[in-house]
C-alpha cells in the first residue's frame, strides 16, 4: 500500500475521531494506525486485523458519506447468487446521491436496487451489460416525491450520467454516459 493510500486512510480515520497517536498523518502504516484500523474494524463489524482490505475500504469509504450504509448497496439476491458485493459501490455514485438527497430537501433516500451479481440482474429483468453490475448505477426513490418530480432532481443533479424511469416506482440514476429517458 502507497505512502498516499495510508495517508488518506489516516485523514479519514482521524477526522473520524480515531487515534493515530504522536505521528498523526505520516503515511506509515505503523503500530497506532493499525490499532486506529483495528477500532474502526471492530465499531463496523469488520474483522478486526488492522488491514486495509477490499471490506475495510469500502466502509471506510461510506464514513464520507453520513446518509448511507454501504448494506443498501449490496446485491437483493439476499446471497442466493452471491455474497453481496460481486463488485464495489462507486464514490461517485454515493455523492450523487448524497446529492439528490440534498436537493429533496433532505428526506431520506431510499435504494431500491445497486449492485447486482449478474444472476441477479438477469432475473429482475436487468440489461445485460448493466452499470448496475459495476456498482455505477441505482434505481431510488423518495417517499412523498413524486417519480415524476424526483426525475427532475435528478436531471438537474446528475449532469453527467444517465437518468430515467423505467417503472413507475423508481428513477434510475447512473453515473455511465449522458441520457435520458
């Protein structure tokens, strides 16, 4: 791991309270950064061994993102095709929908479908090829918004990806190519 990848794990375990003891942000992967990565494990129910693996990452991730838990993006097969996470969520899709979320006036934003493990995908009904697949795509809504209302938001939030409504109980928001629908 890079001298820079351990100093943003650092700046984000101390921003989050977390102590790294004399050294602070050093980019050392040293004795208090693991223990900061062992506390921070064990408060997310994460193994506790003070690496910074593919699950550590991921949580650490969503504590940039307050009004999310990374569990509403994980497959809906509920395991039956998968472990949850045939592929990771993307940050750029996490702060558009913090985004949109602001932009509704703050209601909570509810994840209908995120990633999906390609057995999944193909028994919802999903393209083959989907960003649901790549963890770069959402199907969301907001309780008291409109579908219609809620499209706009994201048209308006989402200026580079795509966005639409393919059932009348959510709008798809990706963060793929430019359209909509």
């Amino acid at each position: 791991m890079g001298n820079e990848s351990v100093k943003n794990i650092q700046r984000i375990l101390q921003e989050n309270g977390y102590d790294l003891g004399i050294w602070g942000i050093d980019g050392v992967l040293g004795r208090a950064t693991k223990n900061a990565l062992m506390q921070f494990q064990k408060d997310s129910n994460v193994k506790a061994d003070g690496i910074a693996g593919t699950i550590t990452l991921r949580e650490l991730m969503f504590l940039k993102f307050p009004n999310f838990e990374s569990r509403e993006f994980s497959c809906k097969c509920k395991g039956k095709y998968c472990r949850g996470f045939p592929s990771e969520p993307d940050e750029n899709l996490i702060s558009l929908l913090e985004k949109i979320r602001g932009a509704a006036g703050g209601k909570p934003l509810i994840i209908n479908s995120a990633i999906r493990c390609e057995k999944h995908n193909e028994a919802s009904g999903g393209e083959p090829g989907s960003l649901h697949l790549k963890g770069l795509a959402a199907d969301i809504r907001i309780p008291g918004i409109s579908i219609r209302d809620l499209r706009k938001i994201c048209i308006r939030m989402n200026s580079n990806g795509g966005c639409g409504i393919s059932y009348k109980d959510f709008v798809h928001v990706d963060v793929g190519s430019k359209r909509i629908w």
